[in-house]
C-alpha cells in the first residue's frame, strides 16, 4: 500500500497567495522556462519572521503535496517530457534546496490531483524563512508547446507549514 501524503500542513501557497512575487517565462539552454516565483513574506508586525517548511518524505508519509497544470500558449499542456522542478533558496541564489525534480507528465498522469492522496510529493524537506524564494519551474524543449503560466488554466498548488515563529532568549 502507498504511503499517504503529509497531512499537517496549514498552508498552500498558489497564485492566489499574497507571496506571489511574479510569473516568469525565460530561454535558458535550449529550452523555454516558465513558472512562479514566490518570497516568503517579510516580518510580522512584532518584527517576528515568517517560515515554509515543505515537509519530505518519512516512514509515515510520502511528503507535502505538490500539485501542477501548466498550460502551453495556443492550447494543450507541455510534453510528458518536459522537466519541473519545486526549489527554494535565498535570495542571493546559496542555500538551494530542490524540494522535487521530475517530468510534467508524472502531474498529467494523475486524473484529479485532488483527490485524496493522489497529488505529486516533495522529495525532500525544506524551510524557507526571511528572504527566500520558492521557484515553480516548467522547463520545455526550444521549439516545443510553449508553457504559459499566465494561462486562465494554469495552476499550481503547494501544500506547507506556515510558521510564525517567535525565539525568545
């Protein structure tokens, strides 16, 4: 039996969150990059700093849900093939955690991403706190479906812990 996913989170970060910074779509090395990026938010107005943990998988549980559509500019979705990747860091690009790294077609594969228990995992275990960001990416071929994240249909969903922590001495 498959182990189910993370059942603790508090949050979901989407498009619709306040800590979406922009939506981007690049060429990099022969391919069309497209997605979102997201900063955690500044401090609380104690001064006290925000965290995102994506939790990864344990003995109990496959990780924090990860759910994806990407549509491509004209119509239909990207290639099977097409690389996606879930990363945070901070914001001078150190401390990069690739929190997952499949294809789209492992999120095309699923019918209702919904569903209980059917969405994609994080692999790892990450914690985003004052002055990161957490990167969405869709990676095509040049020359392939071009992703558009700006398309009314595409999405996507990622299941966390949204702590505000206070540390006192």
């Amino acid at each position: 039996m498959a182990l189910p996913l993370y059942d603790g989170a508090n949050y979901q970060l989407r498009r619709e969150s306040p800590e979406l910074h922009r939506e981007f779509q690049e060429s990099r090395d022969g391919k069309l990059v497209a997605g979102w990026e997201l900063r955690v938010p500044d401090r609380g107005p104690d001064g006290v700093p925000y965290q995102f943990i994506f939790v990864g998988p344990t003995q109990e549980h496959r990780g924090s849900a990860i759910r994806l559509r990407m549509m491509a500019k004209g119509g239909g979705e990207p290639d099977d093939s097409a690389a996606v990747t879930v990363e945070s860091y901070y914001k001078s690009g150190s401390e990069r955690v690739v929190i997952f790294s499949g294809t789209y077609g492992q999120f095309r594969r699923i019918p209702d991403q919904h569903a209980a228990n059917a969405a994609v995992a994080a692999q790892v275990r990450s914690e985003a706190g004052e002055d990161y960001v957490i990167r969405v990416a869709v990676a095509c071929p040049d020359g392939g479906p071009r992703p558009d994240p700006v398309a009314d249909d595409s999405y996507f969903e990622l299941d966390c812990v949204k702590l505000w922590w206070n540390e006192t001495a």
